[in-house]
C-alpha cells in the first residue's frame, strides 16, 4: 500500500521533532501501521528555515491552504496553536476531507463541540493525544484502556511549567516570583507564562479528559480556574510539616450529591493547588514531570507518568495519532473510537457543577495576634458553619517587633470535607475578627484516596 501522506502545519519545537521521529523510525512505525507515513507537505512561515529542517525532498510553503488544497494529503497536522487561525484552518481541512491531528488542547477545550460535529459529519477523524500531557498516552487510556470503567474521577499534574516552579519552592525555601524570574532565565517558563501560572493550559487539559472520561461535552468554559501565584514558600512548609504537598491539579469528579443535603449530582471540573498526602506517588512528582491518576470502579486506581512537554516526548503522541489514522483510515467512520469515547448519540447532560458545590477538605493559614480566645473564635466560626476541623497546629509565637502591640503567630487548620460555599462564608466571618491581622490563606486538599 502506498504511504499515507501527511501535511504539517507550522514547524517549531513540535513539528520537527514529529518530523524526525517518523525519519528515525520510519521502518518500525511502518511494520506497525501496515503502510508508510511521510510528511510531504509543510506550511511555516518561515520557508527557508522550514525547508532547511526538512531537506529539498518535502514541499515548503507559506500559505497553510496550500497543503490542505492539495488533493494527495490524507492528514493535516496542525500545530500553529492559539482559538485563532488554527480554528479556521482544522475547520477547513475538516471539509476538505482531510484527518486532523493537533495538539492545540486550547481550541479543543473551548471549540471541540464545533469542530468533533464537523468531523463526524464528514466522516473523518480529529486526533487529539498530544493535547493533554504530551508524550503520556493518556487519551488512549481514558478511551480506550479503561472502557470497561465507570470513571469516578481523574487527578492530573498536567502543567509542568508550574510542577517545575512548586518543586523548586519546595526545595529552596523560596516564594513564587523569585522561582519564576529562575524558570524564565532558565527556559522552563516561557516569557509570558499567564496560561501556565494561572492554571488556564491545566483547565483546557482537565476540560478534555473531563468530557472523555463521563461522556459530556467540553465545557471549558464552567471549569473551576486558580493558579499558583499566590503561594507562599510558608505554606509550602507548614503542608511538609502536616505530611502534604502542594501541587497544581487538574481535577474532574463525577459527583453523586446526597440529596438529603440539599446536593446535586453533577460533574467537578477544577484546577487548583491542591494539598496532597506526601506518601502518595503522584506527591512525589517532581520538576517539569507530568501525571495522571485515574480511578475507575473496576480498575481500581491507575498512574500515568511522563514527559508533558518538548519536542520529541510530544511529537510521539502526534505520532502515535498518525498511525491510529492510518490503520482506521479505509474503516467505516462508525467502527472508528469516537472522539470523547461515548457515541455522539449517547452523551450525557450531566453538568457542570459550579465552585460553590464543589465538596472537598481545606488546609487554612490565619495570621493572628497571639491573644487569649482566638482560637475558640475561629474554630467556634467553623463549628457554627457546620465543618469539622481534622488538624490544627500553631506555631509559637514570633518575637514581638518594635511597631507590633502585640506577638503574631501562624495558625493552621485542616477541615474535613465540606461544601465550598460554607467554607466561603465562615473565611468572611473568620476574616472579620480583629484579631486575624492578614488575608486568610486557603488552600484545597485531596486525599486521593
Ligand atoms: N506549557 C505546558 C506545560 C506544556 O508547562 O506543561 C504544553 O501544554
């Protein structure tokens, strides 16, 4: 059989590592796909530089319509990023009738209804794995490993910028933004790195293993979305002291509320520092590293660990898309796996739920004036609320500087599980004694159990 063709559009980091790759293992992918798979077309802005990476032997263009106008390509590669440009081109090589693969996890998260619809009214596939967690295979996982499973829920770190930043806090002692300033001199966070810091790159990631896990749409637009600016190097101390770590997760939950409780059922779809017990394997996670733990009713838990990020790691997701493609591309489009597992006719309206729902534990820091009866204030508050303390420790007092009336000192506190909108409203009450002198610190915690 003749090899299957393959344009790619834009060739950075990604695309020439998936260039290279299929070089490299050209033989071995082609025993495993039962033809070959060439990259014959590419479209970059930057010809000459383009043409260098690829050698006289591939057609270089600029124009990205070129290759999907070209009646000889079977599959699009789209690695141009961004809702912009990109979205028009995967829909025009969508009606075109050209397979897509992309890694833009953005324009799936946020317009993957449109563009998985146009797709199947055309008959072609949208291969996705290397938009979540790069080299992991964790899209093949979730659609196809565990579908036997009832998924209960997924807990991911899936931002390495941010794992990369929290392990270096962790280690030196050192707050968020003197370990970013590091991470940007040191490449490991880009120059503008407001989609990583601030958990939006982790939410589009969620997003899509929330709608392929329970079969609903991408939502990306109900996610729960907080990042990681705003911790302190105390907190990342206090969590070790309590035998927690403070990662970035990307978390989705089926929920079934217990209506007696006034609880709905629904879907939890969040990012957020999370405590996490130090003892588990995904706590131990660490630098630019990405994983994933799924729990499914059968299976029980699994881990997923890897490389979420760079050339090569990513480019073997990309390819493994392209081999998937060629074996399924002479199928009848309803044997193919459909793009989020379940058939388009049989998703779920479970919703969202939104944060004040959510139901999870907390770890709290009150910086407060060391007087008699704070404690029984903040703790009274919580008990009024209806949420259950689980620990709390306080540390001794600081020495009582010249400007200070009186000494200040750190109490922490871990709740047990409670719905979020209580925890709102005693943090309001607690913050309002005159005694807690700074802003409370809340983070949410995880067993994971
Ligand atoms: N910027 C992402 C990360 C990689 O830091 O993990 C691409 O999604």
């Amino acid at each position: 059989m003749k090899p299957i063709q393959v344009g790619l559009l834009g060739i950075g980091v990604v695309g020439s590592g998936t260039f290279n790759v299929l070089q490299r293992n050209q033989e071995e992918i082609k025993r495993r796909a039962g033809r070959g798979i060439e990259i014959t077309m590419v479209a970059d802005l930057n010809v000459a530089r383009a043409q260098e990476l690829v050698g006289p032997g591939v057609t270089v263009v600029a124009d990205a319509r070129a290759v999907i106008a070209n009646p000889d390509i079977d599959i699009v590669i789209e690695l141009i990023g961004g809702y912009g440009i990109a979205k028009t081109l995967v829909l025009e090589a969508i009606a075109a009738g050209k397979h897509v693969v992309t890694a833009n996890k953005a324009l799936l998260a946020v317009h993957g209804t449109e563009i998985f619809a146009a797709a199947s009214a055309k008959g072609v596939m949208v291969a996705f794995e290397a938009a979540v967690a790069g080299g992991i295979p964790i899209i093949k996982a979730l659609r196809e490993g565990l579908t036997a499973n009832r998924i209960q829920w997924i807990a991911g770190i899936i931002n390495g910028t941010t794992n990369f930043i929290l392990s270096e806090m962790r280690d030196k002692g050192l707050d968020f933004a003197v370990v970013l300033k590091e991470a940007q001199r040191l490449g490991y966070a880009e120059a503008d790195p407001t989609f990583d810091i601030e958990g939006v790159d982790a939410a589009h990631k969620a997003t899509l293993m929330s709608a392929i896990a329970f079969g609903v749409p991408v939502q990306f637009d109900k996610a729960y979305v907080e990042g990681i600016t705003k911790l302190g190097a105390a907190d990342i101390k206090y969590a070790e002291q309590l035998g927690y770590r403070i990662k970035l997760l990307g978390i989705t939950k089926r929920r079934q509320g217990d209506a007696a409780k006034g609880e709905s059922d629904g879907i939890e779809l969040r990012v957020h520092p999370c405590l996490i017990p130090a003892k588990r394997l995904i706590a131990n996670v660490e630098g630019a590293m990405n994983a994933v733990v799924v729990q499914g009713d059968a299976v029980g838990t699994t881990l997923y660990y890897g490389k979420g990020a760079g050339s090569e790691p990513t480019a073997s997701a990309v390819i493994a898309d392209l081999v998937d493609i060629a074996r399924l591309h002479t199928a009848d489009a309803a044997h193919r796996v459909p793009h989020l597992a379940f058939q388009p006719n049989a998703m779920s309206n479970l919703p969202v739920l939104p944060m004040g729902e959510v139901i999870t534990s907390y770890y709290l820091r009150l910086r407060v004036a060391d007087e008699t009866g704070v404690l029984a204030k903040v703790t009274g508050i919580l008990a009024e609320s209806g949420i259950s303390i689980d620990a709390v420790l306080q540390r001794e007092a600081d020495e009582v500087s010249a400007d200070a009336k009186v000494a200040q000192t750190d109490v922490i506190i871990l709740t047990h599980d409670c719905q979020e909108a209580k925890m709102n409203a005693a943090l309001v009450h607690m913050q309002a004694l005159p005694s807690v002198l700074e802003p409370i610190t809340r983070i949410r915690k995880e067993e994971l159990a």
